[in-house]
C-alpha cells in the first residue's frame, strides 16, 4: 500500500548507470521516502527540497520511472516526482543521454528509438539492486510515465513494436526497431504522448493499464497521436484519457525556474489564461488515484 503521508521527507540518490549498449553512462536520481531534513538542491538549474542520501522510510513502495522529452531532462517533473515520493513512491528520474537538454546527439536517430526503452529498464534494474533502496522497492509494482516520446518509451517498454519513421530512416524504407518489452512494468501514464513511430498493429502485445492526458492546445502532438494508442490496444477499456482545455504541449512540466521563463523558450510558456501551476493539483492526484489501483490492488 503507498501511504499518503506528507511528513515523509523526499530522499534523493544520485547514481550512475552504465549502458554497453549505448556504451554510455545513464544519470540517474532516485527520489524515495525518507527519515531526514529536506534542504534545497539544485539539478543544474532545477531546484527541489530533498533530503539528500537519507535514510529510506521503513516500507516496501512501489517504482515509478519518469521518462522525459526530446531535448529534455527528468527533473523538468520534479514537482510530480515529490508528490508521489510523498504518496509513498520510489521515483526514478533517468537521463536520456543522447537525448538530453545537455546532449542531444542522437535526436532524429533509430539508435535513439532504440536506447530510451532500455534505459528504463537499466533504470528499473538499478533501483531494484540497489543497496540502499532496493529492499525497499516492490519490484513486481512497476509504472512508466511518459511526456511525449517519453510516453513513445513507456509504449515501447510496455510492449509496443516501433518502427523508423523518415527522420530515423534517411530515406530508406521504414524497418521495426529493436526494442524488449519489460514485463515488470505494470502500468502507463502517457502525458502528450509522441506516436508517430506506431503503426497497425504495434500495439498488440500492450495489455496494462494506461492513463492518457493530453492539452487541448498541443500543436507539436495533437489529438490523433493518442487515438492512435486508443484505437490500438487490444482492449480500450484499460485506458483512461482526458483531454484538458487550454494547456500545451509542456502544461504537464513543472514551472521553470524564473531565469529560465521567457517568451522564445517555448517550454516554460503558457497560452493566455491558462496556468500549469493551478491544473497540476489534480494531475497528480488523478495520477496517484490511477497508480494505486493499478499497482496497489491486492
């Protein structure tokens, strides 16, 4: 069971993770309940109250990896990742190197495509040995959330084919991408989900529970990439979508830091009178709600 207490502190490991594959390093924070007096950190220019290397709180708690978006970084959510530490969560926070704010080398590439989906699972394989955390973790109580071609991670992790699309392609016919399912995931949240590399049938094998929110106003993925996971499952009951007026492509990122706010950093804007801030309320408790009784449920 999570437990919903707010007194918890939010602990945070900060960890390697080495990816022969890739033949790269993964970064990778595990933000956790803990015994311990929260301080403010700064992730590069992402701040966050956390208790850095406490003592975990006593408990098994389910695993939730956060997968972010192009050109991005894991703690543009850290806002969502401390509401669920605090709803009783171990979070784990990779870094998508390739495809990060910091390095963003492999964007457009299959090789891309291919890493994302095997950094969670090196994620999920870290958080479970680790030494500190991982007796603390209920290893079959695992979700992915995904923001854009996060959520394309989270699809493919879950079970889902992919193939190249032209940006990967360079003009050569589509072909499947190489991808393992992980069958420890238990759960999907999708957050303006990027499907263009989906087709018929690439969703088949995808038999968990999904929660979908999507903007009204997103322009880089609209509606119908979706609809495309909707219309694609073998059994549509298990997804639960809503769409939510006025918000963005970015309106589920936590609010940027102020020096990072301005008008040609698309990611920290919001449309006239709406505001990420006062939606995110009820984001993460229709998250949390949904991991509960998907990963929760005896």
């Amino acid at each position: 069971m999570t437990n919903t207490d707010t007194n918890l502190s939010c602990g945070c490991r900060l960890l390697s993770v080495d990816d022969a594959v890739q033949g790269a390093v993964i970064p990778l924070a595990l933000l956790y309940p803990a015994i311990g007096t929260e301080s403010e950190e700064r992730f590069g220019p992402y701040p966050l109250e956390v208790a850095k290397d406490a003592p975990p709180a006593a408990g098994s708690w389910p695993l939730v990896v956060i997968s972010h978006g192009n050109s991005g970084t894991p703690w543009a959510y850290r806002q969502m990742a401390k509401h669920l530490v605090q709803a009783g969560y171990v979070v784990a926070l990779p870094a998508h190197t390739g495809n990060t704010r910091l390095d963003n080398t492999l964007a457009g590439t299959a090789a891309n495509l291919e890493n994302r989906p095997r950094h969670i699972s090196l994620s999920i394989d870290a958080a479970l040995g680790d030494a500190v955390l991982g007796a603390h973790i209920a290893d079959a109580r695992v979700a992915v959330i995904g923001h854009s071609i996060g959520a394309y991670t989270a699809l493919a992790v879950a079970g889902a084919q992919p193939w190249t699309g032209p940006h990967e392609s360079k003009g050569a016919p589509p072909s499947p991408v190489k991808v393992r399912a992980d069958s420890r995931v238990r759960a999907l949240v999708l957050l303006n989900p990027a499907t263009p590399w989906y087709v018929a049938g690439s969703f088949s094998e995808v038999r968990v529970p999904i929660l979908i929110r999507t903007g009204e106003q997103d322009k880089l993925t609209p509606l119908e990439h979706a609809y495309r996971v909707i219309d694609g499952v073998p059994d549509a009951s298990l997804v639960e979508h809503k769409d939510i007026p006025g918000a963005n492509h970015f309106a589920f990122m936590s609010k940027f830091p102020p020096e990072m706010t301005r008008p040609n950093f698309q990611p920290s804007q919001d449309l006239p009178g709406f505001d990420r801030e006062a939606i995110q309320p009820e984001l993460f408790a229709d998250i949390t709600a949904f991991l509960t009784r998907t990963l929760c449920a005896v």
